[in-house]
C-alpha cells in the first residue's frame, strides 16, 4: 500500500555561516531566497513543492554532513550554470540510467544533481 499523503519536501542543509551559504546558494541558483522563516534560515524552491533550506545547525556536530539530490532536466547545462556562478561541480559520471555531478558547500553539505536517462 503506498503513502501518497505527501504535499512537498524540503531538503535541510546544516551550516554555521548562514551569510556565506545564502551568498554561495544564491550564486549558482541565480537569485537571493525565496523565504526567509527566520533568523538563520533560508530557503529556495527548486520545483512544485521541493526546496532547499540552509539553516544555521542546533549542533555543530551537524555542520557539513548533509547531501541532497536535486533532479535536472539536463545535467550538463546544470554544470554549466554552476560553472558560471564560479562554483565547481565534479565531472559528470554516466551511470547509464542516470547522469550525476556533485558541488559541496562552504560547510561542506553535499548537493548532487541527477539526470535520469
């Protein structure tokens, strides 16, 4: 029996610098937030009901292990976009059914983009 109860996802990225992941996001992503809940947090959306959140970690034990998957209609104009942004993405890795290339953050937060074949 599937769970389709589910309206949207939001992705958490834990950091200790909310103004340096909100410059570093923004670059790349190509505009400042969306939202901006509260202090130390801010958010993007990425699709219908998908966003990105950074937010400044309760725990800093939290910092910098964070991945998120983020599909792409085109994984290499995505590198593209980063690239332009002066943010590095890894060379792209065929996997046949899908294409991926990763960026980290400046805490060190994974973010993968994917695009399936």
């Amino acid at each position: 029996m599937s769970n389709n109860n589910f309206t949207s996802l939001v992705s958490v990225l834990h950091v200790s610098d909310i103004d340096e992941a909100v410059e570093w996001y923004a670059k790349w992503l190509g505009r400042k937030p969306d939202v901006t809940p509260d202090e130390g947090i801010a958010e993007w959306q990425l699709a219908e009901n998908a966003w990105i959140q950074v937010s400044v970690a309760p725990d800093p034990s939290l910092v910098g292990k964070s991945f998120v998957v983020c599909g792409v209609h085109n994984i290499e104009a995505q590198r593209a976009i980063c690239q332009d942004a002066g943010v590095t993405a890894s060379e792209t890795q065929d996997l046949g059914f899908i294409r991926l290339a990763q960026v980290r953050d400046p805490a060190g937060n994974t973010v993968m983009f994917v695009q399936e074949m």
